[in-house]
C-alpha cells in the first residue's frame, strides 16, 4: 500500500475534498509518507482551519466556505471524502483526476477484500461476517464505512488478513477495482440529496460489482426486484464519468462469479432457506447445509437475509460449518439496530434509530410483533412515504409519535388516505425529540413495546442516527 501511495501521490498537486474523519486520516497518512510535500484542504466548513492537526503545517493550505469547490480542476489529484456531493458542480470535474481512499484501498488489497453495501443492513452483515472469521480463527479487520477510515489499517494488514469493509454508495462511486467478494444486499431510496437521480444512486451501488474481475464472487440478494433488474444487464459507469448514466455490460473476460441468494426460491447456485435451515451451493464445492441457525438479536425477515448472505461470504473463504454457526450465534448485533433497552414502567423500548428509510421501518415492524408505540419522523428528505402510510394504517400499532417535518407529512398522508383513522389510533405531532417520552409513557399498553424506528433522517435535531439512538436511550434508561 506504501509503495501504491508513493507512484499516486509524490510530487503531485494533492487536494483532500472533506476533512472529517476520513480527510483526517488521509492527511496523516499522506504526511507521514511525504513530509515536506504541498497539501491542499478543501472543505465547506471554515472551522476545519482550527484544527490542531493541521494548524502549523506550513505546507498546506485551506479552501473553505461556500466557494470551496471552485478550483477542484487545478489539481492532479483530488482525494474526496464520502461526505462531499459533486450533483451541483457548476463545471465537471475530470473524473480520472478523483479518487478516494476506498478507491487506493481496493487498488492495493482488493483479493483480500469482502466488500458489503446495500441501502440498509451494511453495517449488521459486515460485523456478522468479521465476527464468523473472527470465531473462526482468521486474522481480520473491520473497516470503512462502519466507522474507521481504511488507511487505519495499512500498517497491521498482512497477506493472510481477512479485509471486511462496509461500502457505501458514495465510497463507491469511484472507485476502479471492485473487492474479491462483493455483497449487494438491497436498494432502496436513499440519499436522494447527494445525486440527481434515484438512477444515479443505483449505479453508484452497482459499481461494486461493474468493477469486479474474472475469478471474483459477487453476491446479490434475489429477492430484491431492483437488484435483479441490474443482473441481466449490469449497468456501471467503469470509464465513464459519473455524470453518464448509459449502461455498459460487463465484459465476459472480467465478469465475476454471480451468487444469488433468496429465502424464497431454491437455487442451483448460490443461497437459500428450506424450512427452517440455510443452503449453500457453491461451485465446487459440495452442498452445505446448516441446520436451523439461531440468533436471538437479529430478527425478522431482512436479517435472515443478512445471515444467509454472511454465511455464504465466509463458506468462500473456506470457513467451517461448526465455526459458521457458532459466529452466527454468539453474536451480539449492533447499537440503534432493533436494540433492546429493557423493561420500564412494563414497556418494552426497542431502539431501531438505524431505519432512516421506509422500507427499514416496516420491516422492523414486521420483526417486533407488539408494538403499541411507534416513533417516526425527522428530517425530511423529500422520498416516498405513501407505502409506508399504507402500511401503518393496517398495522396494529395503536400509538404514532411523530416528529419533525418527516413525521408530519406521514401523517398528513396517513389521514388523507383515511379521514376516519383518528378514532383508531391516537397521533401526536411533536416539534422536538425530547417531547416523545411521556406521551409513550402515558399511552403504551402495558407489557407491549414502544419501537424507535423513524423512517427519516436525523438532522434536524441530530448530526447523526447515532446521536438520536443514544439520545433516545438516555431517555429510556436514565429512568430505569
């Protein structure tokens, strides 16, 4: 990776687009290895300037505030941060000039690598894989989007490491090199704020398949129809800028391996569930079959989809049947994931800040089975929350909290869908987070749940999903 770093970047004109955690890291790594050598720092934010990491570098200088994307043109080579959206640059940037530390990530490791994303589950799947190799005895990290930049890493990665890297949409749009094993877990309408189309975040997913060579696996959920509209003609933008969205199908000289994986349909190749037990079918390889796996955090539908994907992704890697189960079951799961806070006042709290879309919503719905309370909304991000309206009106929660702007147009919608769903269930519309407990309090049956799960954005009142998690926690168990 050293040496990979040294060909890119010495004597080169450097700008890091974004100087948040990832930017940092870049920075470090990147003085580090050249001393003396001229950076630029390009961020919105002018408070990056008080930065004690950089603030008696004489050898860098900063672009801050609303102009700073102005000039991205005069460098050879821009480092961009996953955080920075380019939808609204007034003149296109040369895409050959931009990378990314995923991008010289993948360059330098991708045969070691098992690549995760998917609009929701990411960071559940990616920790259930590293835990599986873990228990295995692998020698493994964890790492990208889940929270630790990827050059954290270089100095303890060696040949034998198990790389498990959580990808987003946007670590992956430029990237050159796909990872050894990619994992498309689903695709739903998501950050549609950072690109200009719904179209133009499908191919941003896509790519970590479009960039994979021959001999690689590729692993995609069957079960999902817009993953499966990709299949048949996998649509990239490999060589073309991110501004085109023409498909290009994959070459059959690089094309991975496909693996489909359903719990509905049994495959000749690839994953499935039968009955109650996971079916691995992989080329060479005979049939494996574990019997009934068990995890008692992670439950519902889409995390049986998480398990079965995890296992397959490790069965690659040579892992055993007994070490696949015992990963499987002795893991914990994630915070702000369906998380269980405990009993108080005889009401169940489930913390499920993580399902900022819809789609996670419900399906955190249909895994938790007695939820009298429900507490959604946010920030609005302008997605389509009318499915969701229909479903909340069949659903048996009695109780919706609903905060911010988000919350009031799901409501909205829920009564013009149905004037009269007043007299079935009681909706409070609240102007800040904190307001939520003692209505919850008050309103929950006894012995039934009171379920976080927004099915918005954040940041209205938080910087992230986290922030709200813990702070709904606070409420809850600073009682208990």
């Amino acid at each position: 990776m050293v040496d990979l770093l040294r060909r890119r970047l010495e004597g080169k004109k450097i700008l890091l687009l974004g100087f948040g955690r990832e930017g940092e890291s870049s920075y470090r790594v990147i003085r580090e290895l050249f001393p003396r050598q001229k950076i630029w720092v390009a961020d919105r934010n002018p408070g990056v300037t008080a930065s004690n990491l950089i603030q008696r570098d004489d050898n860098l200088e900063c672009i801050c505030g609303e102009h700073y994307l102005d000039s991205l043109n005069t460098y050879d080579v821009i480092l961009k941060s996953p955080g920075i959206t380019l939808k609204d640059l007034k003149v296109p940037v040369e895409p050959a000039h931009i990378t990314s530390q995923t991008d010289l990530f993948l360059e330098a490791y991708a045969p070691q690598v098992t690549g995760i994303t998917g609009t929701k589950g990411k960071s559940t799947t990616a920790s259930l894989i590293a835990h599986i190799l873990t228990t295995a005895g692998e020698d493994t990290v964890l790492l990208g989007n889940i929270g630790t930049p990827a050059w954290h890493f270089i100095d303890r990665i060696t040949p034998a490491t198990r790389i498990v890297n959580e990808l987003s949409s946007h670590q992956l749009e430029y990237i050159h090199r796909g990872p050894h094993i990619a994992v498309l877990l689903n695709i739903f309408e998501e950050h549609l704020d950072a690109y200009r189309s719904f179209r133009e975040y499908q191919l941003a997913k896509m790519k970590i398949a479009t960039t994979q060579q021959a001999g690689d696996f590729f692993l995609f959920n069957a079960d999902d129809p817009l993953i499966q509209e990709h299949i048949h003609s996998v649509s990239g933008q490999s060589g073309q800028s991110r501004q085109s969205s023409r498909p290009s199908r994959l070459s059959r000289s690089s094309r991975p391996s496909p693996l489909p994986l359903s719990l509905t349909t049994p495959l000749e190749t690839g994953g499935f569930r039968r009955g109650e037990d996971l079916v691995i079918r992989l080329p060479g390889q005979p049939e494996l079959v574990l019997r009934d796996p068990h995890n008692r955090y992670l439950k519902g539908e889409h995390n049986q989809h998480n398990i079965l994907i995890a296992a397959t992704a490790c069965r690659l890697q040579g892992v055993s049947e007994d070490a696949i189960l015992d990963g499987i079951a002795s893991f914990k799961g994630l915070a702000h994931r369906t998380e269980e806070l405990g009993i108080y006042h005889n009401i169940r709290w489930v913390n499920d800040s993580i399902a900022t879309i819809p789609e996670a919503c419900i399906a955190a719905l249909q895994a938790i089975h007695d939820v009298d309370t429900l507490i959604l909304g946010g920030f609005d991000r302008g997605i389509n929350y009318s499915p969701l309206a229909r479903f909340l009106l069949r659903a048996p929660v009695r109780n919706l909290i609903l905060t911010g702007a988000a919350g009031r147009r799901i409501g909205t919608e829920m009564e013009s869908l149905d004037p009269t769903i007043k007299t079935r269930k009681k909706m409070f519309y609240i102007n800040r987070f904190d307001e939520l407990f003692p209505l919850a309090l008050e309103y929950t049956r006894p012995g039934a749940t009171c379920l976080l799960s927004p099915a918005a954005a954040s940041y209205d009142e938080f910087r992230s999903f986290e922030e709200r998690g813990f702070r709904f926690r606070e409420l809850i168990t600073g009682r208990m």
